[in-house]
C-alpha cells in the first residue's frame, strides 16, 4: 500500500500542471487536479447519478483523479519518447 503524501522528486511529465510549478507533492497535486477537473466541468461528463443497489446503500457516480503505481512498460515507453525529443 503506498504512504501518502509523496513527495514529488521530479515530472517526467506534467500534463496541465505547467503552469503550476509549485506542485511538490501528492497532496498538492490532487488539490490541483481537482481544481482543473471543477474547471473542465467534469460533473458534466456523465451528469449527476445517485442510485439505489439491491443491497439498500445509495451510491453516486463520480470522476476523480487517482493517484497509482505507474505500469513499468509505461514508464518505459514515456522516457524513451522522452528521449527522442
């Protein structure tokens, strides 16, 4: 299981967070994904669900950003592309 915050040593890559430079660790970046999914309206992209499972409990759909171990073929790929450049 991963201990977090981690901080963030270095961004190989960092999508939509170049302008935000000050992101250090997890923490900070899930702040900052948050910021950016509020920001493109994520709640639109599949509308508000709330429903009732056949075991009673109410449960909502959501669209989140999720911090996991990257796929170390992944990795592998992005630094090599990382390299032509």
């Amino acid at each position: 299981m991963i201990q977090f915050p981690i901080d963030i040593k270095r961004f190989i890559r960092d999508g939509h967070l170049s302008k935000s430079p000050d992101v250090k660790d997890t923490r900070e970046l899930l702040e900052r994904a948050g910021y950016l999914l509020d920001k493109s309206c994520s709640h639109d992209i599949c509308g508000e669900i709330l429903f009732e499972g056949s075991d009673g409990n109410f449960y909502c759909l959501t669209v989140e950003a999720v911090i996991a171990e990257a796929n170390p073929e992944y990795v592998k790929e992005v630094m090599a592309e990382e390299e032509e450049e």
